[in-house]
C-alpha cells in the first residue's frame, strides 16, 4: 500500500515519452515522404482527439460533433485561403475561433440532453454543415469542395510539405498535449472527472455541472478547428468530406484504442490507427481483415487503452513513482451561522402519489437532528429537496437566513451545504485523494492546496492512508468514510447524511459518532436519516419521523418509542402503556 505522504504516478508516462522520441528519430532517419505525409495526418487526427479526450474522456459526454468542428475549421480555413488569400498567420486563429463561437449557443441547446439523445443531437451538428458545404456553392465549391488553399507561410517563411510540414504540425501537437495534459489536471480536468461518473452528485459538491459541460464543449470545439486548419494546409484542398461521418469514428476510435481522457493515448493512437494500414499493405486485400482484427484484440486485451497497457507495464518494470504528497492543511473554519436551515410547509408529488406532504422541521448549528420513517415515507426525497436536487411544489426553505426555495444543487452547496448519498458517489479512476480534493475545488481553485486540504479530512476520519490508493474497489464502509470526507473538507454550515452507519461495525460506528458530536460541537447543523435506533437516539437532540410523506412525530428522542403512531407505522411494536397487564 502506498504510504500517506506518497501517491503512486501513472509510469507509463515515461514510456510515452520514449515512444516520442522514437517518433523523433523515425521522422529524421528513416520516414520516406509518403511516410512523413501519413505521420503528418496522425499528427493531425492526434490534435482533432486531444479535444475529444477532454468532453468524452474526463466529461464523459459522448460528443459526435468533434468531427463536425473539424470540418469547420477546415472550411474557414480553406473558404478564407482560397476566396481571399488569406494566410496562415490570419486563417488558424480564426479556424479556432469559429468553431467555439458556434459550439457555445449550440451547447446550450444540447448539453442538457443526457446519453444517446445527447450523442445524435450533436450528431446532427455534422449534418447540418455538411448539407450547407454542398448546397452553397458559391462559398464552399459545393460538392467538388475548394482548391487552391495557399500553403503554411510562418513570419515570411513559406513551410514546405514534407519535414518542415511534420515539424509544425507535431510541434502544434507537442503544445497542444501540454495544454490539455495541464487542463486534465487542473480544476477542469479534475471537476469534469467528478461529473463523469454522477452528475448530481458533481452539483451538491458545488459543481455548475451545465457551466462545466459547455467549457469543455467549447475547448473541444477549439482543439477540433485547430486540426481542421492544418489538415487543410496539409492536402491545399477542402472537400464536405471532411464533415463525413469517417472522420468521427477515426477520432472516437483513436481515443478508445489510445486510452480514454489521456492525451498520450490521442497521440499513440493516432500514430496506430493511421500506420496499421500501411504495415499491413502487402497482405492487400486482407489487410483490412488483419486491421480490423489488430484493433479488436487491443480493444479487448487493453479496455483502458494502450495508456492504460503501458501503465501497468511501466509499473512491473520501474515499479510505481512516488509523488510526495502536501503536508495536511485544515481548511478555514467559516463562522457559525445563526440559523442553520429551516423548512415550513415542504410539498413535493411525483405524478399523483403526494411524496412529502407539509414537512417542516429546523437544523439549528450545533444540533443532531434524526429523520426516521418506514421505506417510502419521503425520507430521501426531503433531503433531495433541501439539497436542491428535486424542487419543491411549495413550501420554503431558509439556509443560513437566506430563502434558498428552489435554488440548484451548486448554489446551495456554495451556500455552505453538504450532502451525503446511501450509495457513496465516488469517481472512477481516480485515487482517494483527488476525490476528496475534488470536492473542495468550488472553494479552492488551486489543486495542491485542495489536496493539502483533502488529506486534513482524510485523516480526521481516520483513513489517510487510503490516499494514494484508488476509489475502485474500495469497500463499502470505507467508501462511505471517503464520501463523509468529501462533505467534511468542504467545512459546510449545515450536513444532511443519508444512512452513513448502513454497513459499518459497531467499532465503526461509535467512531463516527464521535466525529458527529465533534462536528456539532464546531456548531455544524446535522441531519441524519438512519434506520439504527441504537445508533441515532443517543446522537440526536431531535427526532422527525416521517410517514407517506407527512410529519408522524417531532419531538425529543426519549419521546419515539412511546409514541404510538411511531410504534405502529415504524417500529412494529406496541408501547408499554398500551399492552395488555
């Protein structure tokens, strides 16, 4: 196991590296100008998936429009050349420039769409263009395209095909791999990888999950256009085949087989996918067989990807890299609020069936308050309400003094509310660590000071050895520890926990007890929805018992078992003062 002060790095970046520089030396010594023109294509398809890497590998939003900003790019680029004889210097900045003009107002009208609806909306996109690349002609050729497109000319030096061509492209490639490696690393790359997995989990840690969508929307668009110029530069012509559907599925293929939401994998499977047809040429006609079957076999041997390959790999040859981790950092303590939440007169229906009915309840700072009521009594649902995830028919809430009715998840969560959820919502693929600094990255935008912050709150809950290790397969109870630490390095006013004892030993259990009385001590106000009696009367100050949605019992915890309605919808047993002599 990874010690506490070090987290494990991904070792196949070094082979990456080597691989360059075998790239390098193949593009100098050996590459025929045939060969330079094929690496110069892959360079190209590599800075088309860069952008691809970002919205579907890290936001896993599945965008079939890369291949139409390709193709956008590549029109501005050769409509400005071959119409107006604009250079280089003047038509790339703009082939960047319009796709992301075009993809904001279009993400706004997407990225609200989840799943497959969402992939053949965008796929449409490419539709749309093509149709305008052929039906206009007088702008785009029409079908026969544009030709002519003036060659690469770079502060008065014209770049001639070949070498000088490849140089550029790559070293577009080598800026543009730096630029999204740091982004994937970064407060974006980070905040999209939290969204990935449970959006509305990425909304009650603070996430603007539509404002990030769209951000890496549009710096999809941006890689995309920046392809599409140089594509142009490299062939002098622009056709509506660039706007084809083969160029999406290169692109998705190369980020599939290279490794998702690594720019390394853009770059390694860009160079695979364009070379296998010309190493496997002289089998002619069954080269497509031995194609076609080479990326099967790597789709299925490396489901991560030949990043993913080398990682594991490099780790069995070098062992893993260390990396040092911060020293923990307690995150500021914001000042106790006077007023936690309140909620009068909470409604919600869900078709006919009235889910919470009248529900009012009070969180005061420094208080434990208990929610307890049978399966389908509104329990989850009145925290899906407070923490924004559902609206409100009517009723009003108050958070901190402030109505907060009917406010989104990420507002509420800025405000100073956290949530946990009865299945621990943690991202895939990435270590304990950057889960938990994820969680802080709303308060704090620089991510060595949010991880110095997540390794404070990992080891309060007494698992800050957990940090270099990944959130896959980790076990349910430490899952929940590690979700608890998600709420508690944000440092909210008021925390709404949804069963957290479910799983855990009973040594686990008076642990966290321990750590909710701290908690309320700091003057936390904490809602916890728990089925274990034993565990929650001796917490809570308050007990609400809720039943079909209605308010059953709200009083003092001594009071629950003796109250009759209580006894008989919840606790299936009959008061003493109701049993026979």
């Amino acid at each position: 196991m990874d010690s506490p002060r070090s987290l494990g790095g991904r070792g196949g970046n070094r082979v990456c590296v080597a691989g360059a520089l075998a790239l390098l030396v193949y593009a100098l010594t050996t590459a025929s100008p045939y060969g330079l023109r094929v690496l110069t294509v892959a360079g190209v398809y590599a800075l088309a998936t860069f952008g691809f890497q970002i919205v579907f590998g890290l936001g896993g939003a599945l965008s079939l429009a890369q291949g139409a900003f390709f193709g956008l790019g590549a029109y501005v680029t050769g409509i400005l050349g071959s119409r107006y004889g604009l250079g280089f210097e003047a038509t790339f900045p703009l082939s960047l420039l319009v796709p992301v003009v075009v993809a904001a107002p279009v993400g706004l009208a997407v990225l609200r769409l989840e799943s497959h609806y969402f992939a053949l909306a965008t796929l449409g996109i490419a539709q749309v263009l093509h149709l305008l690349a052929v039906n206009v002609p007088e702008l785009t050729g029409g079908a026969n395209g544009l030709a002519g497109v003036p060659g690469v000319v770079l502060f008065g030096w014209a770049v001639p095909r070949g070498l000088p061509m490849a140089a550029l492209v790559w070293g577009l490639v080598a800026l543009g791999g730096l630029a999204g490696w740091r982004l994937t690393r970064g407060r974006l790359g980070r905040s999209l990888t939290t969204l990935r997995d449970d959006p509305l989990a990425a909304a009650t840690l603070g996430l603007d999950v539509g404002r990030l969508r769209l951000t890496a929307f549009a710096v999809s668009a941006l890689f995309a256009g920046a392809a599409g110029a140089l594509a142009v530069h490299t062939q002098r012509v622009v056709s509506p085949e660039v706007l084809e559907f083969p160029v999406m599925v290169s692109i998705l293929t190369i980020a599939v087989v290279g490794g998702r939401g690594r720019m390394a994998g853009a770059v390694l499977g860009a160079v695979l996918l364009l070379h296998l047809p010309e190493w496997f040429r002289f089998l002619e006609r069954g080269y497509l067989v031995v194609y076609g079957a080479a990326l099967l076999l790597t789709v299925v041997l490396a489901p991560d990807g030949l990043t993913g390959l080398l990682d594991r790999a490099a780790v069995r040859l070098f062992g893993p890299r260390p990396r040092r981790l911060p020293d923990p950092r307690e995150p500021p303590r914001p000042p106790t609020p006077a007023e936690g939440l309140t909620v009068a007169g909470l409604e919600k229906s869900f078709g006919g069936v009235r889910a919470v009915d009248g529900v009012s309840l009070a969180l005061r700072p420094g208080g434990i308050t208990g929610l307890i009521g049978p399966n389908g009594s509104g329990k989850t649902t009145v925290i899906n309400l407070l923490s924004g995830l559902e609206q409100p028919d009517s009723g009003r809430v108050r958070l901190g003094g402030r109505d907060v009715t009917g406010a989104p998840a990420d507002r509420l969560a800025r405000a100073g509310l956290a949530r946990s959820f009865q299945a621990a919502a943690l991202p895939g693929g990435t270590s304990v660590l950057e889960a938990v600094a994820a969680a802080r990255l709303a308060l704090d935008p620089d991510a060595a000071t949010a991880e110095a912050h997540a390794l404070w709150a990992l080891e309060r809950l007494g698992v800050g050895e957990l940090a270099g290790r990944s959130c896959d397969g980790l076990p349910a109870a430490l899952r929940r520890r590690v979700e608890l630490a998600r709420s508690l390095v944000r440092r909210p006013a008021v925390l709404l926990l949804d069963e957290p004892a479910a799983g855990l030993t009973d040594g686990e259990k008076a642990e966290l007890a321990t750590l909710l009385r701290a908690l309320a001590r700091e003057g936390m106000a904490i809602l916890l929805v728990e089925h274990d009696m034993g565990f929650l009367l001796p917490l809570a100050g308050r007990v609400v018992c809720l039943d079909r949605g209605r308010t059953l019992y709200d009083g003092p915890p001594d009071g629950v078992r003796r109250d009759p309605a209580v006894a008989a919808a919840y606790l299936g047993t009959v008061p003493p003062a109701e049993r026979p002599a």
